[in-house]
C-alpha cells in the first residue's frame, strides 16, 4: 500500500509539475479552511465561502501569471465538490492533501521563516490565527 500511495504522489507532483513547465506559470497552493471558507473550527462539513474569496480566485486567476492548487486537510473530493458548488472549480488545476513544490503557499496557519531562529520562536510563541 506504500508503494501505491508513494507511485500516485509522484504522478500527482509530476503532472503538476509538468502543467506548470508546460503554461511557464508558478504555482500557488491555496488552503481552503481560513482562506477561503469561513472556518472558525473543524466541522465535517466545510463552511460557506468567505466574504471576497471567488472574486479574489478569479482576479488571481485572470492575472495569467499562476496555476493555482487547493491545499487541503479535508478529502479531497469533498473540497472539489465544495470548489464546484461555489462555480470556482474552473480557476483550480488541482485540489490536494499533498504538498506539492510551490512559489507561494496561501495559509491562514503560516509563518514566513526568514532565516532568523530567534525570530521564528518569537513569532511561534506568539502566533494566533486571525479568526480567533
């Protein structure tokens, strides 16, 4: 079992990979919980989109310059299903669990490592999400 889920990431990293080769475009993975939804704590199912968010997608989208890719905890099939419901599946080339090589990784949970340790603990210690 292994092997199989080891073989499909390294089709989905390839295909990805391939895709942003092929249109010269970089890749942004987008989470979905916090980001796009209005999360405030896990439920199984995903909350209604946030305020702004299709047409952020869309202006992202439309700027030509990225690939952009849900990046999910959730199933995701469930996120595509959510994607589709919300008439923004057409700006996605994939939704995702895995984590995929990326310019840019869109997290309400993120913190920018900038080379400085010192300053990462400070900022771990200190962190809280914006939703809180």
């Amino acid at each position: 079992m292994k092997k199989i889920v080891i073989f499909i990431s390294i089709i989905l990293l390839t295909q990805i990979s391939f895709v942003s080769a092929q249109n010269n475009k970089s890749v942004i993975m987008i989470d979905l919980d916090g980001v796009l939804d209005d999360y405030k704590k896990y439920d199984n199912n995903i909350p209604k989109i946030k305020k702004g968010a299709k047409e952020f997608i869309k202006n992202l989208h439309e700027t030509n310059k990225y690939n952009l890719v849900l990046f999910t905890t959730r199933s995701p099939k469930l996120a595509t299903y959510w994607l589709i419901d919300n008439n923004i599946d057409k700006y996605f080339t994939d939704v995702t669990n895995i984590k995929y090589p990326a310019t840019i990784y869109l997290d309400d949970r993120a913190i920018q490592f900038n080379g400085d340790y010192k300053k990462t603990l400070k900022d771990i210690e200190n962190f809280k999400v914006y939703w809180k």
